[in-house]
C-alpha cells in the first residue's frame, strides 16, 4: 500500500470528515498482519475514506509497523484512497 502524503490542512479536512465514522478496521495483538491489509484495500475501495482503530498499547508508525507504545490509549488512523 503506498503511502500517501498529506499537508497538514489536509490531514485536517481528513479527520474531519471521518470524525462522524464508525472505525472498519481493528487491529489487535497480533498487529498490521496481511489479511488486516487486505481488509484495508477491500474497505478503502468500497467506502474511499476509513477509520482504523488499533485497540490495545499499539501504534502506527510512518512505515506501517506496529510497535509497542507503553502506557497509550488506543488510537485511531484515518486513510483514504489514492486518487
């Protein structure tokens, strides 16, 4: 998946328009695995613009990897399709 780069007003207009979301995506212990991947491809083609949670003492990085964050509250990652 590549990466898409966003300014700071538009990761702002982003979070804004999937503040009212439900997350589609939940990523749990065992982290950003393929088939959460997949799940991602799969709901970013149906709806455009996602709300991922990542439950637990997680976080994403920049690159995509998932790694221990001590004493964080979950978070939620927004994505959007690359046009």
């Amino acid at each position: 998946m590549p990466q898409i780069e966003l300014t700071p007003a538009e990761r702002r207009e982003q979070r804004a328009q999937a503040h009212h979301l439900d997350p589609v995506v939940h990523i749990g212990a065992d982290g950003l695995t393929d088939g959460v991947r997949k799940e991602v491809d799969a709901a970013l083609n149906a709806h455009g613009l996602i709300k991922i949670r990542v439950l637990g003492n997680q976080r994403l990085t920049p690159g995509g990897q998932i790694k221990r964050a001590k004493k964080r509250k979950p978070t939620s990652v927004k994505k959007r399709q690359a046009d």
